[in-house]
C-alpha cells in the first residue's frame, strides 16, 4: 500500500520503536536469552550514542531517557544521565526566554514609576512617561538579551530574583539607615523627622539594578534550576525566620528587627543555593520542602487562632516552630524523591519497593493524612479521616 502524500515517516523514531518493541519480547523469549539488566542498558546507551552521532538527537535524547528510567541502577544510565544533561544544557529553553521578557517588562514599568517618584517629580507629565517609556524599554532590553544568550531557566531566574531581591534589600536597608530622616534633639529627647519617599525609591532603584547586574554576572556560568530555586525559596524562607526571630527574640526596635530580616534573608539566599547544590537537590524537590515549611506555618497559625496567645512573642513563635518543623518534615519525607520511581508517592518510603533493573528495597511506611470511605450503616459511604501506610510499591 503507497502512502497518502500527507503521511510523514521519520526513521529515527520508527527504529526508536523496534528497539523498545524488542525490549518488550515475551517472557518466554527473555527467559530463553537471559539478558542481564545491566546488558539491555549497555546495548541501549550504544545505539542511543550511534544515533546521536547520525545527527537523529530527538531518537537518541528519547533513549537516554528511557535507559535512566528503567535502568537507574547500571552503570549506562549513568551514561545516559550525562548525556540528558549535555544535552538539556545545549538546548534553548523556551520558558527561561518568556519568563525574562515578561520580568523585564514588568520591572520596566515599575522604572518608569519609581524613577520620577526617586527625582522628586510632581506633575503627572512624568508618570506618563515612565509608563509608555518604560514598559517597551524594559522588554526590548530582556528580547535583546535572550537573542544573543541561550539562558537557561536557572541563569534566568538568577536575573529576575537578582533584581526583586535586590529591590527589597535596597527598602530593607534604607529603613536601617534611615535615609532622608534628620535627627532632632530636644534637651534629652531625640526623634527623627522628614519624608523618606524620594530616598526610598532611589535606594529600591539603586538596589534592583545592583541585583540584575549581579544576577547577569552570575548567569554567564552553568545554573542550575534546582540551585535558583534554592535561593530563591532559602531568601523568602531566610526572610520570615528573621522576622519571627527578630520579634520572638525581644527585638523593639525597628531598624534591629530590619537588620534581622536583611542579613537573615541573605543567608537564607547563600545557603538555600549552596544546599541544593552540595546535596543535588531538583527543582520540585526544592518546592516541595518550601511548601511542607509553609503547611508548617499555616498549621502554626490556626493554633494561634485557637489558643490566641496574650503576648506578641507567643503569636510569633508557634508559627515559626511549626515552620522550621515542616521545613524538617519536607527534607525528610522527600530524601527518595530524586531517585525516580521505587518509592512510595511523593518520595516516601514503602515497606517493600521493586524497581525493575533495581530489585528489591525495604523502608520505613510514613504515615500519610487521607480521607477514607467508611460505611455508615444505611448503605452509603461517609468520609472520615485517617492514616495511610505504603507497604507496597512497585515498577515492572
């Protein structure tokens, strides 16, 4: 039968397609070879490499990616993870461009606003022109950027979180040194006086661009997703312990409890980036930590609703516990999560796993909140709530 014209074949995908169906033979016939895992894998990985060398990426990319799955224990999925990192690595990422271009042009109208209100600016005229000056500017510079740099979505988010947290330290540190505030003294009474609005601005301003350059300086090296999301999750996370912290420490003061938040925030930043790359840490295993560090501290505040504590170091404080132990939950309940399949949902242990090419494991069951359906005596079913253990899980 002679094909429609409209019909395609691509050759590499239909020689993708044998390969596996011949990994798909029945048992019969795989107990009469008796292929060792470790045999299949290697087998693989060389016709992944022959096909990559043939310029057929799309069928070779697939394979590597089927051989880490499948075959995580051998020594050829090592060599395939590398070759799936090379080859994410030379690849343009789409979404690392838009969300650049969307950043920059956001924070170019947030340039066009600020930069009158940092001058001092009291006509309208002004404003109007930041917005249709700044909007556009700030875009075309982000298009630029992406057309003569393949940034991947680590490097971009180090340009974009470069300059939110930039501009925060920038208002943070103005509030400590009290920029555009005059001292006044009355025999032995001191107070500070004066609109700080102008200051504030400059040093938002100031700050934001600060953070985008250095940003850009630190994308010119490989970033990793999982790293940016480290330092971006450890910076907000950093940010409200120095705030509880601040305040549950006795802290009255506003520009010490400032000064808590900045220089907490920060180290939040360096080690949220420094821990998910010393532990290799992926991007949604990152995620998953700062959400079991928010459950924390939402759980923390309804027992405040419930207890409702007379003093403010109390309102903060359990808050800050139960975050700091969902933070712990998370690291714990996720330390599988990027091992791939084996482990129980979300990462966590089961009693007993099988892993094809990986064998048997064992762990420990980690108790998870659910619903279940118990029959309530009149022929329908009632949700009540409970515990759910994994005791088994598997991949063939």
């Amino acid at each position: 039968m002679t094909p429609s014209l409209g019909t395609r074949i691509r050759p590499g995908l239909v020689a993708l397609t044998l390969v596996l169906g011949m990994l798909s033979t029945s048992k019969q016939d795989v107990t009469a070879q008796a292929p060792t895992a470790a045999d299949s894998a290697a087998v693989l990985l060389q016709t992944a490499r022959d096909f990559e060398a043939s310029g057929r990426g799309e069928v070779a990319e697939a394979l590597y990616a089927y051989i880490a799955e499948r075959f995580s224990q051998t020594s050829a999925a090592a060599g395939a993870r590398a070759a799936l990192e090379r080859w994410q690595a030379q690849r343009p990422r789409e979404s690392g461009r838009v969300e650049l271009q969307v950043w920059g042009t956001l924070y170019g109208l947030w340039l066009g606003l600020a930069v009158p209100t940092a001058l001092g600016a009291d006509d309208t005229e002004a404003y109007g022109a930041g917005i249709l000056l700044g909007a556009p500017a700030g875009f075309l510079a982000a298009r630029a950027m992406t057309r003569t740099r393949r940034l991947t979505e680590g490097q971009t988010r180090a340009i974009t979180w470069g300059g939110t947290w930039g501009t925060f330290q920038g208002l943070g540190w103005s509030q400590v040194l009290d920029l555009g505030e005059d001292l006044v003294c009355v025999e032995d009474f001191c107070y500070t006086q004066g609109d700080q609005t102008e200051e504030q601005f400059a040093s938002m301003v100031i700050g934001g661009l600060a953070g985008v350059v250095v940003g850009g300086l630190l994308s010119r090296r490989g970033i990793d997703p999982g790293v940016a999301t480290g330092a971006h999750y450890g910076s907000v996370l950093g940010t409200w312990l120095g705030v509880a912290g601040a305040i549950v420490g006795g802290m009255e003061d506003d520009d010490d409890v400032w000064t808590s938040t900045l220089l907490v925030g920060n180290a939040g930043l360096v080690g949220g980036a420094w821990a998910a790359d010393h532990f290799g840490w992926s991007r949604n295993r990152v995620r998953l930590m700062g959400l079991g560090a928010l459950l924390g501290g939402l759980a923390g505040v309804g027992i405040d609703l419930l207890v409702q504590p007379d003093d403010e170091e109390a309102v903060f404080g359990i808050p800050l516990a139960t975050s700091v132990a969902g933070l712990g939950a998370g690291i714990y309940l996720t330390r599988n999560y990027d091992q791939g399949p084996g482990t129980g949902p979300g990462g966590m242990d089961a009693l007993l796993s099988f892993r094809r090419g990986g064998g048997w494991g064992s762990g420990i069951p980690v108790p998870v909140p659910t619903l279940l359906r118990v029959p309530d005596g009149t022929g329908r079913d009632r949700l009540s709530p409970g515990l759910r253990f994994t005791l088994f899980t598997g991949r063939f």
